[in-house]
C-alpha cells in the first residue's frame, strides 16, 4: 500500500527536478551562455582597440621623437643665425665707426687745406662739421681713451681761426690729422 505512494511522491518529485530545470536552471544557464559570448565578443573588441590604441601611441611617440629631434636641429639652426646676426651687427657697428671715423678725417683735411689757403670761413664750416662728426663718432661704442685729446685739439683749431692765431689752429689741425691716422689704422 505505501508502493503506490511513493511513486507518486517519485512522480511528484521528479516532475518538480523537471519543472525547477526547464523553469529555472535551464534559462539561466543559456543566459549565463549568452552573457558569457557577449563579455567574450566584448573583451576580444577591447583588445582589438587596445591594439589599435597601442599602435597610434607607438606612431604618436615616433611623430614626438622626429619633432624633438626637428626642434633641436631648429634651435641649433636659431643658434647659429643668432650667432651670425651677432657677428654681422658688430661688422657693421666697425663699419659705423670707420665711416664716421673717415668723414671726419675729410672734414680735418678740408680745414687744413682751406686754412693753407687762408680761408678761414671755409675752415669754420669744415671744422663744425668735423665737430659734428666727432660728436657722432663719441656716440658709438668706440673706447673714450681712442678719442682723447681731439676735442681740445678741435676747440683749439676753431679758437684760433683768426689772423693772428692761424699757425697754432694749423698745428691743432695737424696734430688731430695725426691723432686721427692713428686711430683708423687701429680700428677693427
């Protein structure tokens, strides 16, 4: 008599193994099998961007490395231009300085003949432009001990523009002529 009970209860039991599998297990093993090819699929995508990510920080790098290496061939490029722009003003400073220094050697010697032709109106004006001359060339960044003593020779030689003082402006034009040959023969 219990026989038939207990295959009931087996019946039972087994219908309830069956019902739990197909209701519940079964649906969560096929979502679990689903989650698990889309993490797959989604993994294998990550690393695929990570390979591609990979490879533009490799070519990124290489792009960093060639304008590094541009910038220093650059800046030894702006240091050697520097280096020449350096070099050309202070050529055309001694250039300056010679010019003025030979304009003023020609005003002196057109003192010195104007005044071994007794005109002293034209050694006048030559000796003011002289003057002005002098004044530009003290201007320059020649050295204060190059040009000693040619203001007062020049003072002197414009004091003495008159009839009585006429040798001693020549000698103070003579000894400037002197002064001033030396200079330009020392001049960079």
């Amino acid at each position: 008599k219990a026989l038939p009970w207990v295959i009931v209860a087996l019946v039972f039991y087994l219908g309830g193994l069956a019902t739990i599998y197909f209701a519940l297990y079964r649906p969560a093993r096929m979502a679990a099998e689903t989650a698990a090819e889309t993490a797959t699929a989604e993994i294998t995508s990550l690393n695929d961007q990570l390979t591609q990510l990979e490879l533009q920080k490799s070519l990124v790098q290489s792009e960093l490395d060639t304008t590094r290496g541009e910038l220093v061939n650059t800046q030894e490029d702006l240091a050697t231009a520097q280096g020449t722009i350096e070099e050309q003003v202070s050529s055309v400073a001694n250039a300056n300085i010679r010019r003025l220094a030979y304009k003023l050697l020609a005003n002196i010697n057109t003192a010195r003949v104007a005044l071994e032709k007794a005109d002293t109106a034209a050694a006048r004006q030559a000796l003011n432009f002289a003057k002005a001359d002098l004044a530009e060339l003290e201007g320059t960044d020649i050295a204060a001990d190059a040009l000693s003593g040619f203001t007062e020779s020049m003072d002197e030689a414009i004091t003495n523009l008159n009839e009585e003082g006429l040798e001693t402006s020549n000698a103070a034009l003579e000894s400037l002529f002197a002064k001033l040959l030396l200079l330009v023969s020392n001049l960079p």
